[in-house]
C-alpha cells in the first residue's frame, strides 16, 4: 500500500479510501466486514462513511455496520481513519422534525454523538460536511467544530461538494478563529467529470487541502461498460446508461475503451490510476460490492501509465483548462 498526507496535516491515509455507500443498501453485513477486513489486510486504513447512508427507512444502517466491525477488535479502529459526514436530513417519513439536517451547531452537536454511537467509536478522525450550507454562517458552524475538537470527539474538518469559493471562505474564517479548518475536499472529479480542475481544487491546493475523488468510474461509465454490455456480462444502468444514450458520449467511452484495450489495460484500473497521477489527489474512493472488485481497484496502485496513455486520455477527455482562462483570457 502506498500512503500520502492528507493535506497539509501530519496524517498519513492510504492512497485509495474505502466508500461504504454499498454496505447495508446492495452488500449484507457479512460481506461488508469481510471487505473491511480485506482492505485492512491491504493496508488501505482510510474508510469513508455518512450518517445518511443505508439512505431511507436506513439511514444510519452503514455506519452501524462498520460499528459492528470495529468491536469485533483486533485493532480494526486503531489502525482505521475513520471519516463520516454531516448535513443530510436523519429524519423517518412521517416524523420529520426541524434541526435534524444542515449545518447548525445543534445539529451538528447531535449527529456526531448519533455517529459515534453507531460506529461504537469515541473519536471520528475526519469529520465532513456533507454539502454547503446557505443558512448557516461559517462562525456558528466553526464554533461547533472548535467544541468538538476540544472534546476530542473529531480531530479534523472536511469538505464535500463545496465550491472553491466556499472553500476559501470557510477557511478564511477558520484562520481568523485560529483554527486549521477544512483539511480535505471530497468532490465529484474523474475522467469524463474534469469542472472540478477549473475552481475546487485549485482552492483546495491553496489551502492545502487533500482531494478526495468520489464516483472514479462516473457511475460505471468508465468501468468498460460497452465492452461488458457487448459479452452480455452487464448492461449499463443509472447515469451510465443515461449518458451512453447520448451518441457524442458513447463514441468518447468507445474511444476510452479501444485505447486501453490496445495497450492491454483494464478501464476500472486505469481511470483510478489516472487519478492517482492528478495533482492535489490524495486518493480516489472505490465503493466495492464484492471482495472482486475490491482487488481490482488494489491493483490500479501497481499501474503505471505510459505518456501515450496519458496524453489519449485528455484527448479523448479532454480538461476545461485552468480559471480563467478557461472562461475569459
């Protein structure tokens, strides 16, 4: 396993984080801790969770899975950054009460004791916020994380899905409390998906903020979905097969595909090596169903892309350039 920084602090994470989105919703409790145990055995130690997933009727049910890990002992917490998020609505239908999402410092003082709760943990390496937060100024939302970190109930603050400029403007407040404030970004950034390199993580590298890629494959777009859909092994679904319904897309992914299939890559493997080459990315999250897939996101860390590789890939995806240019002069 290889490990980086995260940002500009002092702790090291594996340069691919466990996604959890799957454990309850498509992957039982059994196969969901024996993939904890295999990334562990990796060494992969960065698991990413959200008190909303397990989504609906279950929300919750994710983190309360890998709770159940963790007191299974041997060291799983110990050797684990844990990272989860605030923001969603923890409310049942039909039971909706106010102050039970967003960012307030009411909210945010009770979803971390329900997290901490159903992780069986005393202390959340990384706590994240989950979406920006229009109603809520970052001094009430600072002021909330300040408590929390002198309770040593959180070590540190991340993002997710925050424009750059709200990256920059919490921050700035933070610096004028004293604080570190925001440590890392997670935020929607693959080959087919490049907005990110115009705003957020160039925010994110001035600041010093580690990058963390959510959906590497675009919803199983650059998973080779046409070539498994021409074996007959898997149709596309969801935003894949919405997107492959437009012709201009399809024939990029056909690109992407005949290109790695000349130089004998799987696409899963390189989109997530291409990844690990961007600038400012700490590591992509993989959110693996099966123990399978799980090794084959391993072995996009052992992957090493020619130039001729790189250079296909941003002329078939190509990026939006740097700001402002990309939008002015």
């Amino acid at each position: 396993m290889k490990y980086t920084q995260l940002g500009r602090t002092g702790l090291k994470v594996s340069r691919l984080v466990l996604g959890t989105m799957n454990f309850g919703p498509q992957t039982d409790e059994p196969t969901s801790h024996g993939i904890l145990d295999a990334a562990l055995d990796a060494g992969l130690n960065f698991v990413d969770t959200a008190n909303v997933y397990g989504w609906g009727e279950d929300k919750g049910r994710t983190e309360e899975i890998i709770g159940t890990w963790f007191a299974g002992g041997g060291g799983r917490r110990e050797k684990t950054v844990l990272a989860t998020k605030v923001y969603g609505s923890m409310s049942r239908e039909g039971d909706t009460w106010p102050n039970e999402d967003r960012l307030s410092a009411l909210n945010i003082r009770r979803a971390v004791e329900a997290s901490l709760k159903r992780l069986q943990t005393d202390y959340i390496d990384l706590y994240q916020f989950h979406h920006i937060d229009r109603r809520t100024p970052f001094e009430e939302i600072w002021q909330a994380v300040d408590v929390l970190i002198q309770q040593g109930k959180i070590l540190y603050a991340g993002s997710s899905n925050f424009p750059g400029y709200k990256i920059a403007q919490a921050n700035e407040k933070a610096a004028r409390r004293g604080m570190v404030g925001l440590v890392s970004e997670q935020c929607l950034y693959n080959l087919a998906e490049r907005r990110a390199e115009m705003e957020v993580i160039p925010a994110a590298q001035d600041y010093g903020l580690g990058v963390i890629p959510w959906s590497p494959l675009h919803g199983g777009l650059l998973g080779g979905v046409i070539k498994k859909e021409v074996e007959g092994s898997r149709r596309a679904s969801g935003r894949s097969a919405d997107a492959l319904a437009n012709s201009t897309v399809r024939a990029q992914v056909q690109a992407y595909e005949d290109l790695l299939d000349k130089h004998g890559l799987e696409p899963g493997e390189a989109a997530l090596a291409w990844l690990l080459t961007r600038p400012g990315v700490t590591g992509p999250i993989v959110g693996p169903r099966t123990a399978e897939q799980l090794e084959s996101a391993l072995r996009a860390l052992e992957l090493e892309l020619s130039e001729e590789v790189l250079a296909g890939l941003d002329e078939i995806f190509p990026g939006p350039g740097p700001s402002p240019e990309a939008f002015a002069w």
